[in-house]
C-alpha cells in the first residue's frame, strides 16, 4: 500500500497509537515518505519521542541513550549511516593505536603513557576511556580520548594499580554520565602474581568514589559486560597461582547491595578472551585460553533466557589477549593478539544472523595484550 493510500486512516489515528506504529518503521526514507501524507504524521515524524523509540528498539542492546549533546534523531541518523569505527589501543610498541572506520585502518593517536594490558570502555558521551593496564610495571593512571579534539588526556587515577582489569560503562545505571564499573585485575600479568577482587566505581571528574561490591571470586585478564536490563557479567579469567577461571557472576546494578551471584559456568576456563553482548541480549565470549599457553579459536554465548551455554563458529585465528568489541551493525569485531609462538596484526569478523567469522583487512601492526572499542 502506497503512503497516500494510508493517509484517511493515519490522520485519524490518535496521536499516541500514531507514536507507536511508526516506531516500527525501521526506514528513515519510509517515514520520511509517511511525513508526507498528512500534519499527523510531520508531527509525529519530528517528535524527540518517536526517535528515542526507533533508536532503542533497534540499538537498545548496545547503548541506552545518546551523548547529552545529541538529539536522539542525530543519533539515530548516525548509527543508520554506518558512522562508527573500531579502535584497537596499547600493545604496540610505538604507542599508536589503529582506527577500522569503514573498512580501512588508521592510525589513531598515541596515548600519554604507552602501556599494554588495560581496560577500554566507551563513556555515555561519546569518549573513550582507558584503565590502568601495564607498562615496566602495572598501572593505576586513566586517560580520556576525546574525539573532538583527538588525543588522550589524563584522567583522575585509580585507587589501585591494575593490570589486565576490565572495566565498563554504567550508561543509564550510572550516577552521573561518567560512571564506570574497573573490575579485578592484578599486580602484573605474569603466573603467581597478587589477583584482585576488588572493584572501583570510577567517575571521571572525581576518580574512585564510593565503595562498591567485590567480585566473588578474584579475577584477572576477565571480561566484563553490561546487558541492556542492568546486569554486568563478569566472565572467566585467571584467579592466582595454577587457576583459570571458567565461572561467571552477576550483579544487578538496580540493587548492587544483593552483590555478586554465580551464573552457569562455561564448558572450559577462558583467560585473554573477549566477552560482549550482541543484539540478540546473549552473551559472546571467544578466544583465550584455560591454562596460560593454550589459546582458543573457538567462540560460544550465553542466553540469559535459557541459561544455557552454545557453541558457535570458530575464529580464523587462535586469539589471546586480543581486542574484541561489537559494533552498532550488530556485528562483533576481534584484532591482534597472539597464538603464544606468534603475534598478530590480523582482524576478522563475526556475523551472529549467520554464524560465520569474515577475514578483515589486516591493520599492519603486531598488537598483543590490546583492547578494543567502538566510538560513533
């Protein structure tokens, strides 16, 4: 049916069942061409609201609001576009870091002190933020790349040195737009080293504030993931002497207080590997390795619906200590790294509709111990 044809039936629709049959119109054309038809519908078409709605049911998932500096169809504008890229920082020697922004690599500025081993989060307002990690020894400092300006800026530092912590953004469960969850860790990435459970609730005016529930279980060179309902993940790891970790917890950021509460365990121990949420809301976890040497290819995810663990596609490459991040298209995105003989500079690609990994070009740069993420 043509959008004339709909006109009689739109204009006399009330204007909050109106609202709510565009936002499932997933085309920004089509709801251009039904903004056409009649006042109604323009004036839904430009509502704030209507945008937030489209916005959320498409990229939920990934982030739940925009920058304070964006109005949600700006935003909603961008992530249809295409207009995000994938940075992949430390573990190279020089500093540098490397852009992927649509389907080519670039160099992206060096960070103030280069250091291996950190943790990477994207803020709420667009910045990426980086924790701690390692450089002749680990590290408690935090630096801010601000896209605008295009180079790192030292941040407040943490209350503890950190190597190999993870760390993510509480987006809308933060106090503040600038709140984030640093994870574990330990004193270097070395076997026997000190793990930590520990965890800092970090602002990036103030630094560490309040204090903040441990982990249940010490946890090093983890994963750390935040689902759209609330709960952050922490996954895998090495836990102190000869253990590797293949436990998950949970924590519910609506009442933090109930602390941390074990979830199904993963089939093997996974330290070094990569673990976030893909659209479908279920957990992906690929690569690592259970005993320091060994490292994996394979990949599996976990439904918090189900509760069940399942196998999916493997890597092209074995990965360890690599960077891993999905990107707004739904896709999840692995570079550097290395098989424990050899380093890598390559990247490859998972699609979870089709469960296939795709080779990417390579970045040009052996990064072991490097993290990853998106900015758009």
């Amino acid at each position: 049916m043509e959008a004339e044809e709909l006109r009689p039936t739109l204009e006399n629709l009330p204007p909050e069942l109106l609202s709510h049959i565009l936002t499932f119109v997933d085309d920004a054309g089509s709801l251009l061409a039904l903004s056409r038809t009649s006042a109604a519908c323009r004036e839904a078409a430009h509502a704030d609201a209507l945008w937030r709605a489209l916005a959320l049911r498409r990229w939920g998932w990934l982030c739940r609001q925009p920058d304070a500096h964006t109005p949600w169809r700006a935003w909603y504008a961008r992530l249809h576009a295409g207009d995000f890229a994938f940075h992949v920082v430390g573990g190279a020697r020089n500093g540098h870091g490397r852009v992927l922004c649509r389907g080519q690599w670039h160099d992206a500025p060096p960070m103030e002190c280069e250091r291996n081993s950190a943790a990477l989060a994207r803020s709420t307002e667009g910045e990426l933020v980086v924790f701690g990690g390692r450089a002749e020894r680990a590290l408690r400092s935090v630096e801010v790349l601000c896209p605008r300006r295009g180079e790192w800026l030292a941040a407040p530092p943490m209350e503890l040195e950190r190597c190999c912590p993870a760390a993510v953004s509480l987006g809308e469960w933060g106090r503040g737009a600038a709140a984030f969850l640093v994870a574990g860790g330990g004193e270097s990435m070395f076997r026997h080293a000190r793990v930590y459970e520990t965890v800092e609730l970090y602002d990036l005016a103030a630094g560490s504030g309040r204090a903040f529930p441990s982990l249940g279980v010490a946890r090093c060179a983890h994963s750390l993931a935040v689902s759209a309902r609330g709960h952050v993940y922490a996954t895998g790891g090495y836990g102190g002497g000869l253990s590797y970790l293949s436990s998950v917890e949970s924590l519910d950021l609506s009442c933090p207080e109930r602390g941390w509460l074990r979830v199904a365990e993963m089939a093997e121990a996974r330290a070094g590997a990569t673990g976030c949420f893909g659209p479908d809301h279920c957990l992906y976890v690929a690569g690592g390795g259970d005993d320091g040497t060994t490292n994996f290819s394979s990949a599996v995810k976990w439904d918090p619906r189900s509760g069940r663990w399942l196998r999916l596609a493997s890597m092209h490459h074995r990965r360890h200590y690599f960077a891993g991040s999905f990107a707004p298209d739904g896709v999840l995105y692995v570079a550097g790294g290395f098989e424990w003989t050899a380093h890598l500079s390559s990247a490859e690609c998972y699609d979870p509709r089709a469960d296939k990994w795709r080779l990417l070009p390579d970045f040009g740069a052996y990064m072991e111990f490097c993290s990853g993420a998106f900015l758009w």
